[in-house]
C-alpha cells in the first residue's frame, strides 16, 4: 500500500510502498502465483515492480519480497494498461503462453516485455511450481501428522486426508486429486500444501504484523513520507537488509521464514538462482 493512500485505493499516487510483514497470508501468495500445476496456469514470476523500472537500466533482476510475493505479469499488465487489457487476455492466457515459449508482447507495454525478456534469457522467468515438484512432495514426506496438524486453513481433521493421500500420491497432481471434495476444494488443497512446503503454520497469522517493510519509494516525497511514519508507528519500519538484523522474536521468526521462502521460490525458475536474494535487494526508487 502507499502510505498517503487510503486502503482499496490504488491509483498511482506519491509516497512509499510497504508490506505488512504478515507472511502467513502473503508468502502463500509466493507460490499460489505460480497456480495450478498441469492446468497451464503457471505464474511467470516478473514483479510488478519491474515493470515500473527504466527500460534503459541495466537489467538485473530486481526481487521483491512483498505481500504478493509473485504479483506476476497479469499484475504487470494490469497496472500499466488498466482494466481494457483483461478484454483482450486474461492471466491465465498469459501464463500459459510464457509456459510454451511463445510472445506475449503484444498484450503487454513494450518496456514490460523488454524486461520480460530479460529476465527469461536469465533464467528467471517463467517460473513453474514444477521445477519444485520433487522438493515440494520431499518436504511434505518428511512432516510427521502431528507436524501437519500445525498447518493453516485446516478443519474436520481435512490434515488427515492431505496425509493419507500423500502416502499415495507419486505427484503434486495426484495429490491435489486423492485429497479434494466438493467440501474441500482445489484451492483450498493447493495452498495447505503449499503452507506445508514453505513451513507456515497456524501460529503465524495470529496477531499483528510484526514489522513493515518497504518496498520502493517515489523519490524525495516518498522519502519524507517515511520520515513522518517513523514516529508514528510502534512497528519496526524495514528499509534495509541490515535492519533485518535487529528483529528479535515472532518478527525474527516472521523475517526468517520470508527469507527462507524467497530462497524455495528460486527453485521454481528455469535456472536455479542462489539463496540470498530477500536479503540483498534494496529499496526500489521509482
């Protein structure tokens, strides 16, 4: 959100976008992106910030850790086109074709397709939950049903059905197959699993947020902006890796587990990208 924009607001306006560090809803949305495996609806991963870079800037990859941790090209395309773009192709159409290997540009802004591009030719897009099929299905083998009972979203014992299905399961789609109802839809399935594989639990969506966390700025006004929060707020504004450093209980936990998170995200790109990323990536001025 920014910070002069009341909530539900999201006409561009100047000032400083932070994310609630609330993972245990967001960080589900890291992989929830990437959609359903084999139903070609597969996120591409491009952050909406990217879109909003100079074209001429050098074309390193630029990760933002935020609520929307994948907010993928439909976002992209969304923002800078509006709502008329959703008439001409849908987030899934545009998926699917990243996933084929064929052009979108012609539904996307040309300096959002050039750095499209370039991230593909780096390896970092598309990115397709099943190039973490393995470590996905590796994880959840590894969780005992006590361990599974720790997970969110779960009612009417459903953590005993996804573990009694996994013994079973060979693939992330069997799983989701062996485990859904018409009680417990795909949707919900998807993202226990998903909450298993990047350790959530229960626990980490009670409460508060423990920290904000900034994401980019709009230049001096943004900078001000920041200047008046810091006296206005009990929670630790993070603007820096390095003031990940000082967080001390839920926030340390909540800090680690979005830096872990960041790190199992690479997996999913073509090419694997090392660990680190959430830690090194500074704030984006716009």
């Amino acid at each position: 959100m920014h910070l002069d924009n009341p909530p539900g607001d999201r006409k561009p306006e100047t000032g400083a976008a932070l994310v609630l560090g609330d993972r245990a809803v967001g960080l589900l949305e890291l992989l929830e992106q990437l959609a359903l495996v084999g139903r070609g609806n597969a996120g591409a991963g491009v952050g909406d910030c990217d879109a909003k870079r100079a074209v001429g800037e050098a074309c390193g990859h630029v990760h933002l850790a935020r609520v929307g941790e994948l907010d993928g090209v439909a976002d992209q395309v969304e923002q800078d086109l509006g709502e008329a773009v959703l008439v001409a192709a849908s987030a899934r159409q545009i998926r699917s074709l990243l996933l084929q290997g064929k052009s979108c540009s012609e539904w996307m802004p040309e300096s959002a397709w050039e750095i499209l591009s370039c991230e593909t030719a780096e390896g970092r897009s598309p990115a397709d939950l099943r190039f973490a099929e393995r470590a996905i299905l590796a994880k959840l083998r590894c969780l005992s049903r006590a361990e599974f009972s720790e997970l969110p979203d779960l009612s009417e014992g459903l953590e005993n059905r996804i573990f009694s299905a996994l013994q079973k399961a060979s693939t992330l789609e069997e799983l989701y197959a062996l485990a859904k109802t018409k009680r417990y839809p795909l949707a919900r399935i998807r993202r226990i699993v998903l909450s298993a594989f990047l350790g959530l639990k229960a626990c980490h969506g009670a409460g508060l947020p423990p920290y904000l966390r900034v994401l980019g700025i709009n230049g001096e006004s943004g900078a001000q902006l920041l200047k008046q929060a810091a006296g206005k707020t009990d929670l630790p504004i993070l603007t820096r890796s390095a003031d990940f450093s000082g967080l001390k209980g839920t926030a340390k936990t909540i800090g680690d587990l979005e830096n872990r998170s960041s790190d199992l995200y690479a997996l999913c790109m073509p090419k694997v990208m090392p660990c680190g990323s959430d830690r090194t990536s500074g704030v984006v001025v716009l």
